[in-house]
C-alpha cells in the first residue's frame, strides 16, 4: 500500500505564516531561526503516520545490511556537512564552534556505530530441554518517542534515533523549544539519505502541550527521554501508568576528586575541563570538587587563578574556552544559585557574575564562577545548577570521600585523580555512579554504555545496550517432536 506523504509539520515556516517557535542566538539575541511549531493535535497524526510507516514499508523486515546501509549514508552525509550543521547548531545554542563540530561528528558517528550494530547482531539459540528448537530474536517496539533538551543538539537526537531505527523503530521525535533547528536538519538528511518517509517525525513544540501529549499517546510504545530529573518523574510516572518502557537520562551532580598523590597539573586541568567545558551545561558536568585536605588550599588558590584566566567569550571566537549559557532565564537561574550560595556563607573565589561589558553584554554569559566553604548538605552542592558553577569542598580519608560524594540524589558521572591504581579502583568500585574517570574526565564514545543511578536515570544509551534500549524480546519455540505432545 503506497502512503502518503508525511503531514508537513515540520520545515521552516515561511515568512510570517506562523504559528512557529523563535530560535535566539544566546550569544547577541539575534534570531537564529524560526520554524513551524507543533501543537498537541498534531501528536494524532505524527504518531499514526509513524505507525502507517512502520506496517507499509518494509524496515522491520529488511535485510539487516540493507537497513545498515541507510544508517550509513545518514552518517556519510553529516560528515559532508559537518561545517554548515555546525554553524546553525552555534546559532540556535550558542555553543562554542569546536563543540559544535564535535555535536555534528559525533551525530555522524552514532548512526555508523550503530548501522554496524544493526548489520552484525545476532540473536540467541538458548539450550532446548526438549525436541524443541529454541531462540531468542530482537524485535522493535513500533513507534517510539524521543524527547531531547537543549544543551547537545543533534548529538542527543541522534544518541536516540540511530538506535531505535536501527532496531527496526519508527521515532517520533520533540527536540526542545530551546533549539529546534538541528532536528529538522537530520530530518532533511535522513530523508536524503533514502530513510523511508514517516520512520521519523519531528515534532517541535512545548514541553507541557506536544512532548506530554507525545509522551500519552496510546499509539507510543516506548519513550526515551534525556533532560531534567523532574521532567524525567513526571514522563516516568505516565510510563508507569501505561505500563511501557522508558530510559531516561537525568541530572547530575558529578563529584570529581582530587587525591593529594594526583598529578596536579592534569587534575587542574581536569577540573576546570570537566566543569567549565559547554559553561557548564551538560550532565556529566563535575559540579563537585572534592579535594583531599592537605592540598586543599593550595589546589583551590590555583584553581580560582585559572578559573579567572579562563576566556568567556563569543562562540565564533577560536580563543573562546566558554560560551553563553542557552538563554537569559537560564541564566538568572544559574545567578540565582550563586546568590543562594552567599546567602548560605560562601565564599566567591571566582566569578559570581554576569559580564555588563562589550559584546558579551548582549549575550547570556556568565563567568566561571569557583564557591567554597559551604557544608556539602548545602542546596548549592545538592541541587543541579547545569551552569559554570563549580562548589569546592575538602575530604579526610576514603570513608569521609565516600560518605560526601555519594550524599546526592544524583548518581551520573564521577572523576578521581590520584597516583594510586588501588585507591582509584577502591573509590572507582564504591562511588554511586554510571561513569567513571580515573585521571581523566568527560571522556566519551558511542561504544560504551552510558546512563546513571539513583535520580539520573534508567537504562544505558550508546552501545549494545543502547540498542537493546529499543528493542524486546521475542522467544520462539520451533517443535522438532517425533511424538504427538501428551498431557502427562
Ligand atoms: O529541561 P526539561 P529544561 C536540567 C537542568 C536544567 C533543567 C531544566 O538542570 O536547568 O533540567 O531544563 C520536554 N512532558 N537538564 O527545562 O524541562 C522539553 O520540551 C514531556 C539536564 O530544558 O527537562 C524538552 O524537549 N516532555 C539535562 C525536554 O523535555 C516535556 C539536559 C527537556 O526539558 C515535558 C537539560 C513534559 N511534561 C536540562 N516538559 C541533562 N541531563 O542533560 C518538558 N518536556
């Protein structure tokens, strides 16, 4: 049965024909870009879409390499057009220009990792106890939603759709509001790449109206969502309800510990790395520094120095270290904590403002900003800030390390530096965490599975288990008797 053409929800509208969302450049607030927005009405029709191409076009049952090769060509074709993904992926979240590029490579490698996933699974023979052949085969959910924020865009986006096509999946996909260009450009580029019209829909519209809508349509069988630990509740409890899967990556509040034996120079640049690098906005940000007490105030003197070199400035800048924050309610947020931190007797040792001068005036910068002093049951050092915020705290000892940094709801992301391999397995093996560095931090790939405990998430994304993600299970029996079955 031919179908019909995808409803158009999604390009660019045309010049005043509205209804459509603004993208603003969070480094001048210019516009960046505005397209057609979605409203709750439309979820009926992209999730039936989405369902008519998933019964009338033959991904499920494709040739595995056949299926592969579009995951390929998706790949190949970001790759081409890395440059220009990157410039409008800067303008929509004012990210700096390297990590832009990084967003759009790493997009690109998603969908070849997981083309060769999809190319070279293999299900499982399981032991018969019987005249019986038995198996155990991947199949996909049908149509499952994405639902993606805004401070990685078309890394996230692609971190979810390679998979789940590659499982054999049609997606509809809600970008954030925030930045809601980079989604239709893999939309465009999916398409040219030869992906059946209909296996991804793009949805952009508010959270509260299309992505609740989305997230409650009977027709959505699996959801997989990455933003804020609450945004992750509410979904999870409607998956509760509804009795269908959901992974969800959440928030964090990463420790990341330096040991008096650790390589001073490297942590330092850990450090500032881990927490600094996106100005902060990215889950796996080391929020926390725990540092051993007797370099304790030589390590952080050093630090704030550092921290005060660091240079703030526009994305486009190749000098630039750290960009704006993604708009300026964020920003005030992110403002509001440091002035709950003095108010809870911190000290600033760096930062703790908005820039007023020059170019960065216009933009929603914030400087890097260093607090100590605070007890670690502080809301400061308990609470997700997702900024350039970093809360410094000393530690005697393993246990005390142990009892601090595991002492958040969060349980994302930790980085240990230290000279010792068995101290770094010790704290490695005993830090609630999904990831862990030892003498490193925010290190990366889509070959290994990623993911936290505790509030910052269920399930692993990347990797085998990233597919595994979107898929379920089938057993099949196949009856090999020589006798008739009895009762007996
Ligand atoms: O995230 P939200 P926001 C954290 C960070 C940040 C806070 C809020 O601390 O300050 O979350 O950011 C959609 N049903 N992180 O407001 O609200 C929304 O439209 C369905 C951590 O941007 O979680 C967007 O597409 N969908 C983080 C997506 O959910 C809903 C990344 C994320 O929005 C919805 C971003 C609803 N009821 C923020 N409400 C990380 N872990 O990487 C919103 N959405």
């Amino acid at each position: 049965m031919p179908i019909p053409e995808p409803p158009r929800f999604c390009p660019p509208a045309p010049a005043g024909a509205g209804p459509f969302l603004l993208s603003i450049n969070p480094a001048d607030g210019s516009q960046a870009g505005r397209v057609a927005q979605a409203r709750a009405a439309d979820v009926d029709g992209a999730v039936a879409h989405a369902w008519q191409a998933v019964r009338c076009q033959p991904w499920r049952d494709l040739r595995l390499d056949r299926r592969a090769d579009v995951l390929y060509e998706i790949g190949r074709l970001l790759r081409a057009e890395r440059e220009p993904l990157a410039r409008l992926q800067m303008a929509d979240s004012g990210k700096p220009w390297k990590e832009c590029l990084h967003m759009v490579d790493s997009a690109a490698g998603s969908f070849r990792y997981y083309a060769a996933v999809c190319e070279t699974l293999q299900g499982e023979i399981t032991p018969a106890r019987g005249e019986y052949f038995s198996m155990a085969i991947a199949e996909p959910f049908g149509v499952i939603a994405a639902i993606t924020p805004w401070n990685s865009p078309i890394m996230n986006e692609a971190q979810k759709v390679a998979p789940a096509l590659a499982a054999g999946n049609a997606v509809v996909l809600k970008p954030s509001e925030e930045t809601p260009q980079l989604a239709l450009e893999l939309l465009r580029v999916c398409h040219q790449a030869g992906l059946p019209q209909g296996l991804l829909q793009v949805l952009n519209g508010s959270g509260e109206e299309v992505g609740a809508a989305l997230v409650r349509h009977p027709g959505v069988r699996m959801l997989s969502f990455t933003g804020g630990t609450e945004t992750g509740r509410a979904i999870a409890a409607v998956a509760g309800q509804r009795l269908i899967p959901v992974g969800l990556e959440l928030g964090g509040k990463s420790p990341h510990i330096v040991c008096a034996d650790a390589d001073r120079e490297a942590a330092l640049a850990g450090v500032l790395s881990g927490i600094f690098g996106s100005a902060g906005q990215s889950c796996v940000a080391g929020s926390r520094l725990f540092v051993e007490r007797t370099i304790y105030a030589e390590f952080v003197a050093a630090l704030a120095q550092r921290t005060r070199a660091l240079r703030v400035g526009l994305p486009d800048d190749p000098g630039t270290q750290v960009g704006p924050l993604i708009s300026w309610q964020h920003r005030d947020k992110v403002a509001g904590y440091v002035e709950l931190g003095r108010r809870e007797g911190a000290r600033v040792l760096a930062g703790g403002y908005a820039p007023e001068q020059g170019a960065l005036a216009r933009g929603a910068f914030y400087m890097p900003t260093l607090l100590d002093g605070l007890p670690a049951q502080a809301r400061v050092c308990q609470e997700e800030i997702f900024g350039p915020v970093l809360v410094a705290l000393p530690f005697d000892g393993e246990d005390d390390l142990i009892e601090q940094a595991n002492g958040t709801a969060f349980g994302l992301a930790a980085g240990i530096w230290t000279g010792s391999y068995p101290r770094a397995w010790r704290l490695a093996r005993a830090l609630e965490a999904g990831s862990v560095w030892i003498n490193t931090y925010k290190q990366s790939h889509i070959a290994t599975p990623f993911g936290g405990f505790k509030d910052s998430g269920i399930g692993r994304e990347k990797g085998l288990q990233g597919l595994r993600l979107y898929s379920q299970n089938k057993s099949i029996y196949w009856g090999l008797h020589t006798q008739p079955l009895s009762l007996g």
